[in-house]
C-alpha cells in the first residue's frame, strides 16, 4: 500500500507569525483566505495546536485526520449538503458526517464526537459497526484553505442512528470550545452512490 504519511518531513512552528512566513515561502496566497468559503490563518493556526492537523514540507502539505461515519436508511445515505458558517455565507458539502480528529482519539471516539456535535444526538442513540472499517486518502485543496495541499486519512465507519428525522432537516453546531467556524449543518437523505 502506498505510505500515506512521511512525518520526516512535519513542520513545527513556534508561533502564527513563522507560519504565516512559511505559507508566503512555498508561495501560497493566503490573501483570499478569510473571504468566502475560505478560513483564516488563524483558524488554520488553531488546528495545529489541537494537533488537529499537520504541515508537511518538501512539497508543502496539510494532512488532516478524518473519522467519517455513514449512516443508512434503506438504500439512501446520510449526507450534509451544506453547512452555514458563523461569519455568514453557506458552503456546499455534500459528504457524510465527518470530523477531524483530535492526537490520542479513536476512531470510535470520534465518530461518536462527530455525531453529538453535528446531529446532537448521544452515545445511546449510536451503533458503530467495526466490522465495516476502512482507511484510505484522498488527496486535494481543501476550500478552507486555498492553494495549501491537503491529504485528508479517512478512517470510515458505518452507524444506525436512531432518532433522526426521515427527510432533510438542519441542526446547530454544538462544540463545546467555540472554534468551530459552522453555525449550521443541512443534512439530506441521498442515493448511496454519493459515495462514490
């Protein structure tokens, strides 16, 4: 299998400023950041400290931790076919629920953070099945940072849900620490081939 992941190559910076340096270095314009769908070098700043998120150089890369979980309901998927963000605006989504994971968490652990504070739904109301586990990557730019390579580590999982509405419906972010820029998330039941 191919490596997903050289930390030979992982940045440690000592504050904002070294990072914002950095990103200018590997010619990344971080000028459109903050604008539209797109966040803040702050916010990128912030999932470093979580240790949500790290930068890779030599090239540049943000690699990011995902647990992903999906959630049936006959032949269709749960999917969030947009999200509302704090400072205004929505951004298409499209993709099942999914969290980045913090430094030491499982992947049930995180499937289960990902569920209260996007459906706000608790633990008794979840049912992950291990059996069904899969990792793989996928390679792009993530629309809240253009321009900065990302490799997000997909850690997928099915779940039954139960409790939830039957058609589309929208739920209030609820982290607990305040830094999540989503305000609202808009969720549809679609055809499974969404997740293709």
């Amino acid at each position: 299998m191919k490596q997903l992941l050289d930390l030979k190559r992982e940045i440690n910076f000592g504050n904002i400023d070294e990072l914002q340096r950095w990103l200018h270095r590997q010619g990344i314009n971080t000028m459109r950041w903050g604008q539209h769908h797109a966040l803040t070098v702050q916010h990128l700043w912030a999932e470093i400290l979580r240790g949500e998120t790290i930068i890779l150089t030599n090239p540049p890369l943000r690699v990011v931790q995902v647990a992903q979980i999906i959630v049936r309901r006959g032949d269709r998927v749960l999917i969030e076919a947009e999200q509302e963000l704090k400072r205004g605006g929505r951004r298409r989504r499209q993709r099942p629920p999914a969290e980045k994971m913090k430094p030491g968490e499982t992947v049930s652990d995180a499937s289960l953070r990902c569920l209260r504070e996007e459906l706000g739904v608790s633990p008794d109301q979840v049912s992950l099945f291990h059996d069904t586990y899969e990792r793989h990557y996928h390679d792009g730019t993530a629309q809240s940072y253009p321009g900065l390579p990302t490799r997000w580590l997909l850690h997928r999982i099915e779940a039954e849900v139960t409790g939830l509405p039957s058609g589309s419906f929208c739920t209030a972010e609820c982290t607990s620490n305040g830094h999540d820029p989503i305000e609202r998330h808009f969720w549809e039941w679609q055809p499974e081939t969404m997740l293709e």
